[in-house]
C-alpha cells in the first residue's frame, strides 16, 4: 500500500461571472499539496457520477455525516471520481449536495496512482475508480478501506466497508 497520496495536478473549474453565459466557470489547476499538505483529509472514491450505489448511498452518505466527519477533526471531505470537473458539478448539483467537495480525477492519474484504476469496460465505463475512502492526514495516508473483490471488468459493484459510517467509527475508535 501507499504511504503518501500520488502528487498530482487536478483540473477543477471554479465559478467566475467574468466568463459569462449559462456556463460562467473558469479551469483551475490545483495540487496534491494545496488539497492534503497540512490538512486531515477523508477521501471517498467511486467508480462513476449519476450511477446508482454512488448516487443512493456512497456520496450521500459522506454528504449526510459531513458534520461528524468535521467534528472528529477532519478539516474537509472530497468525492473523486475518474469524471470531468463539469459533470462532477452537475451531479452534485443533481443530488444537492451541501458540504462534499467535488474532485474530478478526469485523467485518472491521481486514481492511477493510488493504484485503484480499474477496467469497467463490461458496463460500459471504460477505466474508472475502484470504490473505497480513506483519512489522509498531512499527505500520509492513514487508513484506506477499499472494496473487497477489486478486479479489472468486476461482475457486481461491492459497497460494504467505504461507507461514512465505517470511516466514522475508525475516527471515534482511533481518538
């Protein structure tokens, strides 16, 4: 496993009424370092935005216990998934996500990385996420809880140990 997060560099858009339009956002790149150095960092990553366990539960999950995760002194909580910065937007949008920072690993290299890219051309995906969280903690990795049964072209779509709640006990169990 790893010990640190992969340095890389994230193509984020940010809303700038400069631009214009139905659409006024501007790219912006930003780094490992800016996201994680300094910082208590839970991460959830999934295979793909609008699909249904990330939308019914993993995302909305993290969305709904934010305030929990913040209260055990994680400074911020972000979704990546291996999609663009503009669907990523709407999907958050779509499901009204409050508190969740959105992080599109559009390339996958952070998610290549992390050695989590995986194939998921029997649903039609291309390479995506393979599903999991962690707490990161200054760049250093401290705990990761990936989906058992990670395979390139996996038959189902486990979800058992990413969820907030499990992420939520590790953190009260580890004060």
């Amino acid at each position: 496993m790893l010990s640190t997060v992969p340095a890389v560099i994230f193509k984020t858009r940010v809303r700038d009424e400069s631009v214009g339009g139905e659409n006024p956002f501007r790219w912006q790149d930003v780094s490992t370092d800016e996201l994680f150095k300094g910082k208590k960092i839970v991460v959830l990553a999934l295979p793909g935005a609008y699909t249904p366990t990330c939308s019914n539960k993993h995302l909305p999950g993290f969305d709904d216990k934010y305030q929990e995760l913040i209260d055990q002194g994680i400074d911020e909580v972000y979704c990546l998934s291996v999609n663009d910065a503009f669907v990523m937007y709407q999907w958050s949008k779509h499901l009204d996500i409050k508190h969740v920072k959105m992080l599109p690993d559009g390339n996958g290299l952070f998610t290549q990385g992390m050695g989590m890219l995986v194939k998921k051309e029997n649903v039609g995906f291309g390479s995506r996420s393979w599903r999991y969280s962690m707490l990161v903690d200054d760049l250093k990795i401290i705990k990761l809880f990936s989906e058992p049964g990670k395979v390139d072209n996996c038959p189902d779509d486990p979800f058992t140990v990413s969820d907030a709640d499990t992420l939520l006990a590790y953190l009260k169990q580890d004060k």
